[in-house]
C-alpha cells in the first residue's frame, strides 16, 4: 500500500466529536465503509470465520433445531421434515403430575441458592476489608477462595463422605450434642440444605473477589472525612462501604436472580438418589433423563426450551425491576 | 497509606470490639472451609480399618499409603487421568487461539460489523437451544463418543471474548498499530509479534479458566461419551466415588471385609490425587485469575 493512506485518519472515527467533524466534511456511507474495511482488513475478517463458524454451528443451529420441540421427531426424517404436532409436547408436560414438582423443585432449590449465596461473599468482603493487609488476611484468602476449584464431583463425593453415618466426622459431632446418627443423603428434606451449603462452602471465597475489589474502588477520602467526623467503623461499613458495592452486588443479583431457572445440571445430578429424588429432580435433571435415557427427544426439547424462554423473561424482568429501583442493571 | 493517616485518630473502645468480631469472624470462615480439605488428606494418609470405623478426623491415623498405591496402579483411574490430560491440553489450544481469533477483530474499530457480532454472542449467554437440539448438531457432525466431543462443542467461552478484547482493547494502543502499519506490518503480523507478546497475562488468565473447566466439567463426557476408554478422569471419579462401583482393581477379589474397607480410604485418596494439578498451579491462579476476573467485570 502507498504511503499516502496512512496520513488520513482511520475512517470511522473512534470519538464522538471526531465524527461529527469527518461527517462536515463528507461522511462515508456504510457500505463504502464496510468495502474498505474489508479491503483494508481482510485478514481480520479471514481470522474470524472458523470462531464464528463456531457459534452458528454450536449455538444458533441448535436454537433452530429446537424446532423438535413442536413436532414428532424423527430420526430418519430429521428436525426439519419430521412431522409437525403443534403444542402437543407442552401439552402433555404441563400435564404431566411431574410438571409442578419440577418447577417447584427447580425454584425452590434455587432460590435458596441466591438467598444464601448473595448475602455472604459481601459480609466476607468487608470482614476482610476491615483488617489490615498480612499475614491472617491473606491466608483467609488464599483458603477460601481455593474451593472454588475443586471439581464438582470431587465436592460431592467430599460432601457425601464427611457426611455418611458410619465414616463421617458430621455425625460424630453432633453425637457429641446427644443427637443420634441422620441419614442425611437417604432424606429428601435434607437435599436442599446440603445442595446449598456445599455450594455456599465452595464459592463464597470467589464470590467475595469482585466485591473486595469493588471495595478498593472507593474513594479513600470518603473513609477519611467519615472518620474525622467520627464516624464508628459499623457506621463506615453502613455508609460508606454498603453504598461504595450496591450497583456490583445489583449487577449479581440481577444475574442470579435472572438465571433461577437455569440452575445447573452437574451437582443436583449427582446429589440424586432414589431416595431424595422427590426433591432433587430439577428441570435440568428431567430433561437429560427425558431426551438421553428415555430417548424421548421431542419431549425433552420441549422441556429444556420451556425452561429456556422462562429463564430469558425472567432474566429480562428483573434486569428491567433493578433498573428501576437503583438505576443499574446489566446494559447501563 | 490511608491506613497511616486513619491511625492518627485513636480507634474507639466499639471499634476495638467490632474488630476483635470480625477476627473471630473470618478464624471461623477458615476453619469451616480448611476442616473438611484437611479431614479428606488426614482420611486418605490412614490405614484402611482406621477409616472405615471413622477414627480419623484432622490426623492420619495408622499412616499408610496403600490407598495411594491401589490408586495409582488402577488402569481405568491411570486412563481417565490421561484422557483428562489430552482435553484439558489439547481443549485448551482450541479453545485459546479460536477466543484470540474472534476477541482480536472485535478489538478493533475498524472491523465493521463489530457490534452485531458481539450481539450475536451475548445472545448465546441469554437463549440457549437446549441439550437434545445441541446433541442432534454433535451427532451429525459424528463426533459423537469421540475425542473431538470434548474439545470441540464447549470450546468458546463468551465470558472469555469478553475479557479478552476488553484486554486487547485497553492495553493496545492505536498508535502503535498505525506505527506498525507504516513500517509494513498486516493486520496478522501485527496480532502474532505485537499484540500476543504484550497479551501474555490475559492470554495466561483464559487458558487457565479453560484448562480448569476441561479438567473439572463431566458434563460433556456424560453426554457424548459411551466408550469407557475415552472417559475423563471425573467420570472415572463418579463411578468410584458417587455410584460406588468397585475399581477393576477391586472388583477381582471376592468383597471381603478389608476390600471393602480398601474401597473406603480409596476414595479419599482419588480426591486428593484427582485435585492435585489444580492444587500445583493454584498459587498461580489465585495470582493472575482475580486479575482476570476484573478486567472483564470491567463494562465496554
């Protein structure tokens, strides 16, 4: 290419103000803009089209294909020529005795997560901000954020095993308060604390870095003019500190609150027994034993994209409540 | 420094007390998340019998290492181990240089496009097909009950799109792109000798998050994956530990007493084995991830 180019700024103008100068003088149409980026960058362009092939093929294929949902699927036929029965799936799973136990389960389980799981990173967060940087502050880090890395299989397996009746420490401790052996994992009203707790044990550490550094961002003369005019340390954390994280811990409320439905699949699946499965079928769980198991594939379809456009308005909802009420959501 | 400052004005007889409760605090914390790590290495150092009957709690009892010799010398633990291997490094390369490939134009002002495309992939983060319509792609694609299974259609991350470009975006300079444009670089070179080398610590911070998710996740396997030579290290793991299904090394032997026992402080000792490359890198981790983790909350 000639050296002329280069002399002239890169046409679409980063900044706001610069675009309204080049638009004086003549402002490039779209597709004139588009033909030179094109000709200019065309590696760029080159470069992304395995990714993107990527997310057509794994991602918006598969929201076509979900096209099963409203039909009889066939193999042989395959998603698109199979034969078209309306709602007739949606039908049968709304009255199905398993719906409401489902979604019931579902939300419950859940929402207890997010009730469980918001407030305590935060209460971390700012136990830790409190003390000074050493030796204690750093190793309560270092531990607790180290769960988070474990495997799902290995928490549960851990889970299972610290609270099995023979060889577990849980029953010995409570031994110890005349409470006699429990058999926590054969009753259905203990899979929720324990689905929770575990999760709690695992994440909170992680959980707590987003809001230690949303505490670090405050303004260090906030904390300063606070004290001078002598404020306490729990009045601070009140005024200064709660207030400093509010739009973050929105933001991740919004999210876990949105994404209730779409609870996952990996640790309640492993968790199941026939003996808590009364309330340990989730949505997620009957949808891989709906499609994979009982190769019902239709109905599954139904089931998971059910699940899918009640998580997306829910999401959607919230993230529209949130605005409202603080004035930040997750598209500011 | 503000610490310094703060310290001039003398801390109250309330503050003192608060900040003795919140030590107490954050020591309970520790203990409650260090007690059941620590009970599981105790468990899986102890003798058998030890054990079984539930005499171990924070120290080996009757120290021995049998469990981790039956362990390590169990074909199906050595294989899926080694499948995890080839996914976690293998599902890692993919997955690294497809993120750069798509994060690095998207990066770019002058990509036309940008946008849309980047609507494009927070819309996956929002609305998902589901499980059966994404199998029905894996299926035709015959990669079902292969290798490819596991690298392949979990390989982009939008989380780490995100992070990525807002790294590349941040940190290179449009300058030093036009510089390099005069001195005669293409868009390519420019990404391979200027924007990689500068990116090292965001490229290190996604690798990281795709080699642990690969090591960890048996999702996929569980999906995709028939042929037990092909399993993962987690699903080798779930049968032991979860479904209890007797290791072959086990299962030869009629299920006498001490079998059953060796089964017990077996799986103690496969937690602490299976979590061991994670625990080698995690002072790496906690160093570079919480960076990581920032520069995507960043909004952009």
């Amino acid at each position: 290419m000639s050296g002329t180019i280069e002399v002239k700024p890169a046409p679409p103008a980063p900044v706001l103000k610069q675009v309204v100068t080049t638009a004086r003088i003549r402002r490039p149409s779209r597709w004139t803009e588009a033909r030179r980026s094109f000709r200019r960058h065309w590696q760029l362009y080159l470069l992304i089209i395995v990714p993107l092939a990527y997310f057509v093929i794994f991602k918006y294929i598969p929201i076509s294909n979900a096209v099963i949902a409203f039909k009889d699927y066939s193999p042989i036929k395959g998603p698109w020529g199979s034969d078209w029965v309306g709602f007739r799936n949606f039908e049968l799973f709304f009255q199905n005795p398993v719906f409401w136990t489902l979604v019931k389960n579902t939300f419950i389980l859940a929402a207890y997560t997010v009730l469980a799981s918001f407030p305590i990173p935060i209460i971390l967060a700012i136990a830790l901000n409190e003390i000074r940087t050493g030796f204690f502050k750093k190793t309560v880090q270092l531990v607790t954020y180290a769960p988070y890395f474990i495997s799902t299989v290995v928490v549960v397996s851990m889970t299972i095993l610290v609270l099995s009746p023979r060889i577990g420490f849980v029953d010995d401790a409570i031994g110890l308060f005349g409470i006699p052996a429990i058999d926590f994992l054969g009753d259905p009203n203990y899979f929720r604390h324990i689905y929770v707790w575990s999760d709690v044990w695992q994440t909170t550490g992680y959980s707590a870095v987003i809001y230690l550094a949303a505490l670090a961002g405050i303004d260090p003369a906030l904390h300063e003019s606070a004290k001078i005019d002598g404020a306490s340390r729990i009045m601070r954390i009140l005024h200064v500190d709660l207030p400093g994280i509010m739009p973050t811990a929105v933001i991740i409320l919004v999210l876990g609150v949105g994404n209730i439905m779409s609870i996952g699949f990996e640790k309640a699946f492993l968790f199941q027994n026939p003996l808590n499965l009364a309330q340990s079928e989730i949505i997620a769980t009957y949808v891989y034993k709906t499609g994979l198991l009982n190769a019902d594939f239709s109905m599954a379809t139904a089931v998971g994209l059910f699940n899918s456009v009640l998580n997306l308005f829910l999401l959607l909802g919230v993230n529209f409540a949130a605005k409202r009420i603080t004035g930040s959501g997750l598209w500011s | 420094m503000t610490k310094e400052s703060a310290s001039t004005i003398a801390e109250t007889r309330t503050d003192r007390i608060f900040l003795a409760g919140v030590k107490v605090m954050l020591t309970i914390a520790l203990i409650a998340v260090l007690v059941p790590l620590v009970y599981v290495v105790a468990n899986s150092f102890s003798s058998a019998g030890a054990v079984s009957s539930g005499q171990v709690f924070l120290w080996p009892v009757e120290p021995s290492l049998r469990a981790y010799q039956e362990a390590l010398s169990d074909p199906q633990i050595l294989k899926g181990y080694y499948n995890s291997l080839v996914y976690a490094v293998g599902g890692t390369l993919i997955s690294v240089t497809l993120t750069v490939a798509i994060a690095y134009p998207l990066s770019r002002k002058t990509f036309f496009g940008r946008n849309l495309i980047m609507s494009l992939l927070l819309f996956t983060m929002l609305f998902s097909g589901g499980l059966i319509p994404t199998y029905l792609v894996v299926q035709d694609l015959g990669m079902l009950n292969t290798r490819w299974a596991m690298v392949i259609p979990s390989a982009i991350g939008v989380w780490q799109v995100i992070i990525a470009r807002t790294f590349f975006r941040h940190t290179i300079p449009d300058d030093l792109y036009e510089a390099a444009v005069l001195d005669g670089a293409s868009d390519l070179r420019f990404l391979w000798s200027i924007v990689l080398p500068l990116s090292k610590p965001v490229i290190a911070v996604i690798a990281l998050m795709y080699a642990i998710f690969q090591w960890n996740t048996y999702f996929d396997a569980l999906v995709y994956l028939k042929d037990p030579g092909l399993y993962p290290l987690q699903i080798v793991l779930r049968n032991i530990l979860i479904l209890n299904s007797t290791t072959g090394a086990a299962a030869d032997v009629a299920a006498t007493l001490e079998r059953q026992q060796l089964a017990n402080v077996l799986k103690y000792a496969l937690i602490v084995i299976s979590s061991l490359p994670v625990l080698i890198i995690y002072p790496f981790i906690a160093r570079h991830f919480t960076k990581g983790v920032m520069v995507g909350a960043v909004k952009g």
